[in-house]
C-alpha cells in the first residue's frame, strides 16, 4: 500500500464536510448506516487497506459494484455507484495467514468525485458526506411494520442469526427502513437507492408498502 494515510483530514465546506482521497471498497451488496457487514479479505491491496484502518481507525467507503467482480480478475471493466456509505471495523481475526475476516459497522452516507485507482489496484475518490438521518420515531401507521421487524429478529435469534447490531432501536424510522431494506429480497440497484433516499420516513413508507404488497404486515 502507498504511504497515503487511509483518510485525510476532514475538509468543511458549503455543500458538506468532505474526506479527499477515501479509499473505496467495491462490493455486490448495499451498506446502510448502522449496518453490519461481515467480510473475508484475503486480496493484498485490501489486506493493506485493512491493516491500515486497523491501525488508524480510520474509515473505508463501501461502494456498490454495477459491472465487474470484487475480486480483481484480468483486465475486466469495473464500475460502481458514486454513492456509498463508509465503514468502520469492529473486529478482525486472522484464522490463517494472508486471510483476515472482518466485521464493519455502517456509518454515514457519501457521494464521490474524483475518482482513481491507485497503482496497487485501490480506488480513491473525494467523498462528501451526506447528512445523517433525523432521529425520529415512525409514525403511527407504520406500526405494523415496526411490530414485524420486531418479530423478525426475534425468530432469528431463535434460530442462532443475528443480522444486526445491538442496541436495536425499533423507535428510529430510518433505523427500522434499513433494517428491512438489508433483510428483505429488494433488487440491487432498488436497495442502493433506499439507502441514498435523504428522508427516512419516505424511506420507511417505500418499505411499508412492500410489505403489505407481500402480506407480510397488514392493518
């Protein structure tokens, strides 16, 4: 890996804080804010990313992949979306050498530009920060959604799976939307733009509605 630090300062501006030179991670699969995402690292340029951050504590950006693999092979085109979410490891473990199996957390959503890849294989981009969501309780006609989720994680727990992180927070609108988003058979590029979607509520309303499309929940 370069000796450019994994993240750089922060930069304040008008349009959001921005983080030059984030380094990105690739992946077939969406990370919300508050997330879990559990990996097997085992490619030399991500193994270094991921000592780095170790080290650091700094975040990586986990972007979704629209063409290619995430594992490098040949010369293959590989492009992703220009939005993503960052992430912040919480535990590593070394089961043999050269491997590393890792779980992140989500943390807050961005939007890229300048993007490049380092001669070790690594993207880069500027990434500017998007606002959190607002803490807000779901409104009540989306209770049925929220009881059901709540039902959901307790029938995975009876089954030894635990596909979130604690503390559960059944009372934050944008936290019960993407926890479904993450569990629920949404389209790829369906569940990027969910997770992109600004206001939790609409977000938790998309849902809903899929829902009692499926008779998973009802009135």
């Amino acid at each position: 890996m370069s000796g450019h630090p994994a993240t750089e300062p922060v930069v304040r501006g008008a349009f959001g804080d921005l983080l030059p030179h984030l380094p990105l991670f690739p992946l077939g699969t969406v990370l919300f804010p508050q997330g879990l995402l559990a990996l097997k690292i085992f490619e030399t340029r991500y193994l270094d990313l991921i000592t780095h951050c170790l080290r650091s504590g700094a975040p990586f950006g986990v972007v979704t992949l629209v063409q290619g693999a995430e594992v490098r092979a040949g010369d293959g085109e590989v492009r992703f979306e220009h939005e993503g979410c960052l992430a912040e490891l919480i535990d590593c473990d070394s089961p043999q050498a050269g491997i590393l199996q890792i779980r992140c957390r989500g943390l807050q959503r961005f939007t890229v530009s300048q993007v490049h890849q380092a001669p070790d294989g690594l993207w880069r981009a500027d990434a500017v920060l998007q606002p959190a969501d607002a803490v807000e309780p779901p409104r009540p006609d989306f209770q049925a959604s929220v009881v059901a989720l709540q039902r959901a994680i307790d029938t995975l727990q009876a089954r030894d799976q635990a596909p979130f992180l604690t503390p559960h927070a059944l009372d934050d609108a944008g936290w019960v939307a993407n926890r479904w988003c993450e569990i629920l058979p949404i389209p790829l590029p369906t569940r990027h733009k969910l997770m992109m979607l600004p206001d939790p509520h609409a977000r938790l309303q998309l849902v809903d509605g899929f829902l009692r499309r499926h008779g998973i929940v009802s009135d």
